[in-house]
C-alpha cells in the first residue's frame, strides 16, 4: 500500500520522504504557508499519516478531523499539540503524538539565557554601549548573582526538569508547582503554586498550553508575585495574560520578564511589550538548535515508521491506540 503523509509543517517534500523508511512506498501532499485551512482539509482527508504544523499555524480543528477518512496518526511537529483538538481526536479515534523533550536542552538554555539577561542587564547594557559613546556606572548596572536567587518552576517536566538541573549548578533556591506528583528533583521544593508566585525572585512557566492553563498566570498571580520579580514564559503565550502581563509592568511591579512566546505570533510591530528596557524578547526561538531539530526529525521519522511497520508509537497524548 502507498501510504499518503499530509505534512502541515514548511518541510519540503525532499524531507517528509527522508523521514520515511524506503521500505514503505509513500505520496507526499504538502500544504501551503498558513493562513490555508481549506488546504488543510483537503490534504488530510485521506492521508494515512499527518505531520502537524511546526509554526503552530495550521490547525487540525474538529471540522478538519471530522472529513479525516484513513488517519492512523497525527504526529506533532514540536512539543506542544495545543493546534490539534487532541479530545476531539481522542472521540473519533484518531492517535495524537507529540515530540516529548527533544528540545528540552535547548529551552532550558534560553531560559537560563533570559535569566541571566534580566539578573544582570545584559540586554540592556549590551543596548546602551552601541550607542555613541555609551558607558553607564557599575552602580546603575548593578544585578544579583543567579545563585542569590530563588527560583520558582511552574511545571517540572521535561523542560522545567532541565532548567531545575542548570539551575542546581548556580546554587539558586529551587521551587515548582506541579500537579503531577511524580515530578520531583533532588533539592527542588515542591510548594502550590500560590506560596510559589509569592516566594520566588524568578519565576518560570514551563507548562503545556490546554483548557486548564490558559490564562494561567493573570492579573492575580501577577499581584501575587514579589514586587521585583522576574518573570519568565517560553512556554505557550496564551498561558500568560499578556495585558496584566503590562499592567504589572507598568505599575513596576515586576523588574522584569524575559518572553519566547506571544498572545499573538509574531509579536504585534506596536505591542506595548516591545517599549520596555526590562523586557528581554525572542521570536518563539527558544527550542530552536541545531541538535534539537535533529532530534526531531529523528522522533517523527520514528513514529511514521513504527506506524507503517504495524507498530505502536511513542509519545500519545490524547490515549488512544493506533489502528494496525
Ligand atoms: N518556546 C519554545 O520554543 C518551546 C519549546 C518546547 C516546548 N515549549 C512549550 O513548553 C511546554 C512545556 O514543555 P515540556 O517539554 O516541559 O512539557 P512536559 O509535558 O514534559 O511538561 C509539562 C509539565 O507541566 C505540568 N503542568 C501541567 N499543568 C500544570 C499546571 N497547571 N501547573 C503546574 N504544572 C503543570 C505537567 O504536569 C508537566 O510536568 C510545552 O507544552 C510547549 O508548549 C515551548
């Protein structure tokens, strides 16, 4: 059988065939850059297997589940699987996996990166000397030594995990709120997630986007946060409200926040995010290495292949069992 591989993310068709083991004769349909849903649709409707779109762009909503006719797995393109109604697939049958921890490394070095910008002003004093004649006193730069810190973890999986083992090194208090009971890591602190937003000098949000997290740290736990705080998001933007975000901000409340990720992507050119000197920023970059990428390609290339041998494969996330 040929098997037909729908690919939502800007792989080339080159790619999608490199993923898939010679052995399995395969028909590639790509779908043009985003906005295109009718493409989506009309791409998936009989495609045995579907590549998710890397971009969080393309989404693989009911509608486009609901025309799926042979579909035995959509596979992430990244971590995240918050562009595909993971409840609904998991209704109709279909098999959702995602990319688990293939860049946890390199989030967790952006997060430190960001960190570390925003402790010492590094963005900021980096800025200032590329203007002419730039030189400020040590006294206006003056930061805190990481290890000062306490650092507090929203979600200690495969990326808050890393950043917990980076940050044993720089001997910062560690805390995490984490529903699941088995995330745990040696010296870390486990503490709710309130006593956290109103403990840590730093904290950092590390969890997946979904119905419970959405709006997750908002107006309230913006105010619960020491005054002086550093926040920080490489996770999904929704997480955040980014208005209180602003607002908090604004007041001077927090000193600063470092941001990988957006309400709205890419950032708005007059987001009031972007006027900030305390506000370290990145294009939704953070997980984005050389080495992550070939993890990747190695996980999805995985999954279609374990799939087309009549295998199960790694990483479900929506529990369903894949059709042999
Ligand atoms: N910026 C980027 O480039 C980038 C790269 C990779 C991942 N991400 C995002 O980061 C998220 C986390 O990545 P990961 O690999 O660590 O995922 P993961 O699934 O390994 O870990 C997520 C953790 O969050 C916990 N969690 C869920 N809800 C929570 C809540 N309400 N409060 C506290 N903890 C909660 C889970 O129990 C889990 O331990 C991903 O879902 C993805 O959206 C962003």
């Amino acid at each position: 059988m040929t098997a037909r591989v729908a690919c939502l993310s800007p792989f080339s068709e080159q790619t999608v065939r490199d993923l898939v083991d010679s052995r399995h004769p395969v028909e590639v349909v790509l779908v043009p850059d985003p906005p295109a849903q009718e493409a989506v649709l009309e791409a998936t409707h009989l495609a045995h297997l579907v590549i998710a779109d890397q971009r969080h762009k393309h989404r693989i909503d009911r509608r486009v589940l609901e025309n799926m006719r042979n579909c035995l797995l959509i596979q992430a393109a990244s971590v995240g699987f918050d562009t595909v109604d993971h409840r609904a697939a998991a209704e109709l049958g279909i098999p959702v996996a995602n990319c688990a921890g293939y860049n946890r490394e390199a989030v967790a070095d952006w997060t430190v990166l960001a960190m570390l910008a925003l402790v010492r002003r590094g963005g900021w004093a980096d800025r200032q000397m590329r203007q002419e004649g730039g030189w400020w006193s040590q006294q206006e730069l003056l930061g805190h030594e990481l290890g000062s810190l306490s650092v507090g973890i929203i979600g200690l999986g495969n990326v808050g995990g890393t950043v917990a083992r980076r940050l044993t090194g720089f001997g910062s208090r560690i805390l995490y709120a984490d529903p699941d009971p088995s995330r745990e890591f040696p010296g870390a602190e486990r503490i709710d997630l309130d006593e956290l937003l109103g403990t840590a000098d730093v904290v950092t949000v590390h969890v997946p986007l979904d119905v419970e997290t959405r709006g997750l740290i908002g107006r309230e736990a913006f105010a619960r946060m020491k005054p002086g705080a550093i926040f920080i998001n490489a996770s999904r933007g929704p997480v955040v409200d980014e208005a209180a975000l602003v607002h908090a901000l604004d007041l001077g409340h927090l000193a600063g926040a470092g941001l990988d990720v957006f309400e709205t992507e890419p950032l708005a050119a007059d987001s009031p995010l972007r006027k900030f000197d305390r506000v370290f920023l990145s294009p939704h970059f953070a997980g984005t290495t050389v080495e992550a990428r070939q993890r990747l390609r190695e996980m999805i290339a995985t999954n279609l292949n374990r799939v087309l041998d009549g295998e199960a494969p790694f990483n479900i996330v929506n529990q369903v069992a894949v059709r042999s």
